[in-house]
C-alpha cells in the first residue's frame, strides 16, 4: 500500500483516493484476474493497454497513476469522471457529460456508480 502513496505523490495525485482506487480495483493482490479479464494490482486490461506488464505491480501502479492524471487534466482535476473513465473508460464519460451535463453521474451503470461510491464514499 505504501507504494501506491508514493507513486501518487510522484505523479501529482492524491495518494488517499488513489490508495482507496487500488484497493477496490484488487485489495493490492497482484495477482487478482477479474471476470473481464482485467489483470493484477491495478486491474489493467492487456487488450486496452498493452505496453504495460499487467503483472508487475510496480509498473501497473506507475501506469494507473498516470492514467489517472492524465483523466484528471482531462475532466479539469474532477475526481469522480477521473474515476468513471478508469472503471468505464474515457469517451464512455465524455458522452455522459455531453449529453446530460451536471446529471451525468444519474447515467452511469451501475458498477461504475458503485465504485465511485465505494471510493469517494
């Protein structure tokens, strides 16, 4: 768990929401493969992100933290459709924002809006 603060702080994010994030994601079990395939620490999906070795816990934590970043000078620093976009994916939350603006989050399945919840309680 230390190692995911540090990696947060190095890139710039908060090593609270991102502690929590990676906790949900896999309870810091390296070694978790979820029903859609996604792979270790950090839950990366090869198929979508296959420059990074999904079993090598430091790097997949370097790569969500800055993916995470990255969503979150995308969405102007907002936690939430950084989060959104990490669990549903980028363009997924773009089009909820576009189409129904401030209501976006009445629109997310139902998984992603668990596990915003379960993050940003």
């Amino acid at each position: 768990m230390w190692q995911a603060v540090i990696i947060a702080e190095e890139v710039g994010i908060d090593p609270i929401v991102f502690t929590r994030q990676i906790n949900q994601e896999s309870g810091f079990n390296p070694y978790v493969v979820s029903w859609a395939g996604a792979i270790g620490i950090a839950q990366i999906v090869p198929r979508w992100h296959p420059e990074v070795d999904p079993y090598d816990p430091r790097a997949s934590l370097y790569y969500a933290a800055n993916l995470m970043s990255s969503h979150l000078e995308h969405f102007g620093g907002d936690y939430a459709k950084a989060l959104a976009a990490y669990n549903a994916g980028r363009g997924y939350v773009d089009d909820l924002v576009r189409w129904h603006g401030d209501n976006w989050r009445a629109f997310l399945w139902d998984e992603t809006s668990r596990y915003l919840n379960t993050i940003l309680g």
